[in-house]
C-alpha cells in the first residue's frame, strides 16, 4: 500500500508531537508510532523540564550549568538558544493544556535536581511526563490533520538508494523520500512518501541489561539514518541514571527521580553512611556522570548490588504529597519510604549522541530531520544536565517545524520509488534466537560497555557482537520482517556505534570513562605544554 503526506513524523513522544502539532496548520501530517502512541520515554518523565522562570536565576547560570555538566564538550550556540527558548516552549505546552503545580502563592513549583545551581525545574508531582503525553494526545486529537497510525513498525527511510538513482544527480548530499514502515495488524509494508520526515524515535535504555527506558527503546531512528548513511555523533556518551529501584524482578526498572535528592534526600552506601562528600563536594546533587561512577565504586567496594536513597528526613506529608507514585510504588513492594531507605542501583537512562543535526533539527540527509532523544544537537555535550532533555525536544522540534513548512510545498514527491520487497518466508521457528540474542547484546554492552571501560573490554565487546550481527544478517536476509528481528538489527548496529565511537576517545570525559585513560585530553596536552 502507497500513501503521500507533506510531514511523516516517525515517533510519538515530545519531541514527534510537538512538531506534528506545529507542521499541521500548514499541510497533511501522519505520526507512525511502533507500539500504542501513549507508549514513550516521555510518558515515564518524572522530574519535569528545566526552564529559566523567576528571578534570582537565569539565562546564564542555566547556560553554565549546562556547560559545566556536559564537560566542555557542548555546543555552545545551541545551549545558549535552547535556554533562552524554554519559556516560550512552557507557556506552549500550558496552552496545548499541561498541568504544572503551582505554590500557594499561584507561581510555578519549581524543583531542583543534580548539576542545577537553582530551583528551576518546572513539573507535575512525580508523573511530569504522563501528564504532558495525556495533554499533547488530547491536542493531537482535535486536529483533523494529524493522522496517527499506531503499531506501525518504520523499518527504513528510502532515499535514492532505493531508487537506484545516483546520488550525485540530484545533489550531493542524499535525499529523504519518506518511510517503509510495517504495518503489524497485516505484517505488510507501506510506502509512505513524504515531502518531510522527521525521525522522532527516543532513546537506546534497551540495548542494556538494567534500564529506565520502556521496551520501545532500542536506538530504531539512529539505526535507520546510519544505515541511509546519515552522520551519527556522540554515541559513546550514555548516561546511567545514578537511582532506579533495585527491585530485581522487574524490567524496564522503575526511576526514583533525582529531584528526591534535589528535595533533601541523601544517598547511603549499604552500611547507611552517606559517601557522596568523598568525590564531590556537591554531595548527593552531584552531576549525574559524577554519581553514578561513585555509587558503582561503593558497591565494587561494599560487593553488595544496591546503595540507599534515605528521605526519611523529609516532612512525611510533603514527602507523599509531591512524590505520591514514588511513595506508593515502593509501598507496593514493601518499602514504606516515610520510614525506610529505599535500595537503588544506576541503570541506563539517556544517549546524549545520535543523528547528528543542526539547532534547526535538520541531518545530513536533505529532507530529514530529528528531534528529542535520537537526535545530537551537541546540547548535552559529555553529560546531559537533568531534566533538559524534554527542553531540547521541545525547542528542536520546533525550530525543525519552522524550518520543514518554508520549503515543503517546492518539494515533489519521488513517485519511482518502488515498493518494499519482502520475499523472505516467515521463520517463528527462530524467535528463540532473536530474543536470546538481544538478552546477549544486553549482557554484552552492560558487562564491557557499562559506567566504567577499559580498551580490552571495549575489544571483547566488539569481537562478540561481530558474532551476533553475522548470526543475525542470516535470519534477516532469509526471514520476512518482524519488528523483533528489525529491532535487534538496530540494537547490533546501536552497540557498534557506542563501542566504536568509546575505542576512538582516548580520555575520560564525562559519561565516557576509561581506566586506560583516566585524565581528558585537553587538560593532559595543557598539562604537557
Ligand atoms: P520518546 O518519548 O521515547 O518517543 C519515541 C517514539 O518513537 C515512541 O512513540 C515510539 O513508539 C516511537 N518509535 C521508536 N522506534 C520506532 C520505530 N521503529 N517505528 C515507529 N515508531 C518508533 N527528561 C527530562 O528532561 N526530564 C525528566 O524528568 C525525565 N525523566 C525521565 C524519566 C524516565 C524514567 C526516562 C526513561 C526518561 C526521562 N527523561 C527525562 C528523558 C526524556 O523522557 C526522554 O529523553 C524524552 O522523553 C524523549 O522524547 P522523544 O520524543 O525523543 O522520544
Ligand atoms: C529524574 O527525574 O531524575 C530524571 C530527570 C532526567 O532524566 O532528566
């Protein structure tokens, strides 16, 4: 089946409606989303979004800390316009009809959490992201352009590749033309041609054993644009969130959110005293790269498998009052944290690298861009402060909105496109394999891969995934498509990125840390000069 749109929006987070919502005053808009479209990172959000409100903070303490986080590795042009865009993009999504909390003196809430010098994080109780996913669904709702196919699986862009053309004759960057996207209620492939795309997948949590991030996120976007030969950048900066529950039977894991911290709670290693002060003097509200190597020294240190989150010294009413799906969470498996400490142990959160774009969200490939989590903008740097993801989703996603309708309407649609061939048979009979192969690129990047690396961990890595991608390019060139199978291509190509992109840092940098190269690079030349 054939379809024509003037946007395709792969991804239904933040970053993918919020540039639905904006595309659709001017043209025909379809979101594809691989699961139903509540199903995102964003839906999981808990601290909220960091914006400059009130006096006494501002533009350039929020600017710096952004710097200071990322490790002299951010890109400074795109900090200071994101920065300087969050409030428009807060009263936009209080207009589309987000709920923050307010104080009793009717100002905004604000939060504080690790990295931030001041209280600048706007939020809903514990749940800011399913708030936000509940008011742009609503607004998506009303608007009869939007399209939104759900269960619909994008598999690949098509550029000239697909066509055959040479690349040269049209110009010498590749074009996007749209989608091939399976559509799982028939196990076809639709051809969606678009003017713009714009990939919106979120995040890479699942490639890893123990993660924050729902079952979604296996890197599908950053996959999907290298394999069309887009620039992907950064991938060797993950970020460990310092805090998920330590509640071993469950997965994805669940976060106990950083602005508990930025509330007065204090981290305890298993013995309850506290260590933070011991590598940094910022304590429990450290950096969240900073915390997590410390909390993954103390249980090296301790051989136990969690630390202690202790907010016992918060006013119990406050406590269950701002944090109510936290209190009763840990109530559902026993832990009354008006009373207890509650166990946690760092799982994998957020790329700060990707599709590498530019503040207009636009890739390498013309007519493509990205937005929110797949995407690099150089925002984040080595580290991305807390809670400035959903910023630069929201503030990327527009300016690519901006960007996207000046020039669609000259854009024709490449009708020589010819439709997926998918002539494999179906093989149920190998499920074992995928789902025993994606448990072994989990294990893989979480052993050599994980918080702390070494070159010879990074090599080993690397020789057993060469194992894996040949086992798996078997299957696919033989198998029709199922969403498993494309999903642990993508993660194969996804741990190939991070481990090649880690070889080639030769420093400790941020969320890159290797024991071969404890010092960064700059500050050893300049230590030399
Ligand atoms: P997502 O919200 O993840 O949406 C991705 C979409 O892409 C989904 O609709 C998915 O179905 C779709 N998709 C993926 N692959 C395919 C495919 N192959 N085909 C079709 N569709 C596909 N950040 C903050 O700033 N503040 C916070 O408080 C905060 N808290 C967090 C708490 C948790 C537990 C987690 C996991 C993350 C948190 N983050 C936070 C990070 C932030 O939530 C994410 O970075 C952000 O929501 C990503 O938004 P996105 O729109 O890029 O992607
Ligand atoms: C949290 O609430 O701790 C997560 C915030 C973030 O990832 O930005």
């Amino acid at each position: 089946m054939r379809k024509k749109v003037d946007f395709l929006v792969i991804g239904s987070g933040i970053a993918g409606l919020t540039f639905a919502l904006k595309v659709a005053k001017y043209g025909s808009v379809c979101v594809i989303s691989k699961v139903s479209q509540n199903e995102t990172n964003t839906r999981y959000a808990q601290g909220g979004i960091a914006a400059v409100l009130y006096q006494p903070d501002s533009y350039e303490k929020h600017i710096n800390d952004t710097i200071i986080a990322g490790d002299e590795l951010c890109n400074i042009d795109t900090v200071n316009f994101v920065v300087k865009e969050s409030k428009q993009l807060i009263n936009e999504l209080i207009e589309w009809g987000v709920n923050f909390d307010k104080t009793e003196t009717g100002e905004y809430d604000l939060g504080r959490e690790g990295g931030h010098s001041e209280y600048r994080i706007i939020h809903h109780k514990d749940n800011t992201g399913s708030e936000i996913m509940r008011a742009l669904i609503e607004s998506v709702k009303q608007n009869k352009n939007i399209e939104v196919l759900e269960n619909h699986f994008a598999v690949d862009i098509i550029t000239e590749h697909h066509v055959g053309i040479e690349v040269k004759r049209i110009s010498t960057n590749k074009t996007c033309f749209g989608a091939y996207i399976l559509d799982q209620s028939n196990n076809s492939i639709k051809t969606i041609l678009a003017k713009k795309t714009l990939i919106a997948t979120g995040g890479i949590g699942m490639i890893y054993s123990n993660t924050t991030n729902p079952v979604i996120a296996t890197g599908d976007g950053i996959s999907i644009a290298y394999r069309a030969k887009g620039q992907v950048e950064n991938m060797e900066f993950v970020q460990f969130h310092p805090t998920a529950l330590y509640n071993p039977k469950e997965t994805p894991s669940f976060l106990i959110t950083e602005a508990l911290r930025g509330h007065g709670a204090i981290l305890k290693d298993f013995y309850k005293n506290e260590f933070m002060q011991k590598y940094d003097k910022r304590g429990s509200l450290a950096p969240r790269d900073i915390v997590a190597r410390a909390i993954d020294n103390e249980m090296k240190i301790s051989g136990k498998d969690y630390v202690y989150i202790d907010c016992t010294n918060i006013d119990k009413e406050d406590l269950t009052n701002k944090f109510p799906n936290i209190y009763k969470k840990c109530l559902d498996i026993g832990i009354d944290i008006t009373k207890e400490m509650i166990p946690v142990v760092p799982a994998a959160h957020y790329l700060c690298g990707g599709i590498k774009v530019d503040k207009y969200g636009r890739s390498s490939i013309k007519n493509l861009y990205a937005s929110g989590e797949c995407a690099s903008t150089g925002m984040h740097g080595a580290n991305r402060l807390a809670s400035n993801s959903l910023l630069e989703a929201l503030v990327i996603s527009e300016t690519a909105a901006n960007d996207a309708v000046k020039t669609f309407q000259n854009v024709p649609f490449c009708e020589e496109i010819p439709d997926w061939n998918d002539e494999g048979t179906v093989l149920h009979e190998e499920m074992v394999l995928i789902t025993q192969s994606m448990k072994e690129v989990q294990s893989i990047m979480s052993n050599y891969v994980g918080i702390v690396r070494s070159d010879l961990r990074l090599k080993r890595a690397l020789d057993r995934l060469e194992i894996i991608y040949r086992e798996t390019e078997d299957i696919y060139q033989r198998s029709k498509l199922f969403p498993k199978l494309c999903e642990l291509r993508n993660a194969i190509n996804i741990g190939y990125l991070i481990i090649e992109m880690a070889m080639d840092r030769k420093e400790s940098r941020g969320l890159h840390y290797n024991i071969d190269y404890p010092f960064k690079l700059v500050k050893l030349i300049n230590t030399l000069k």
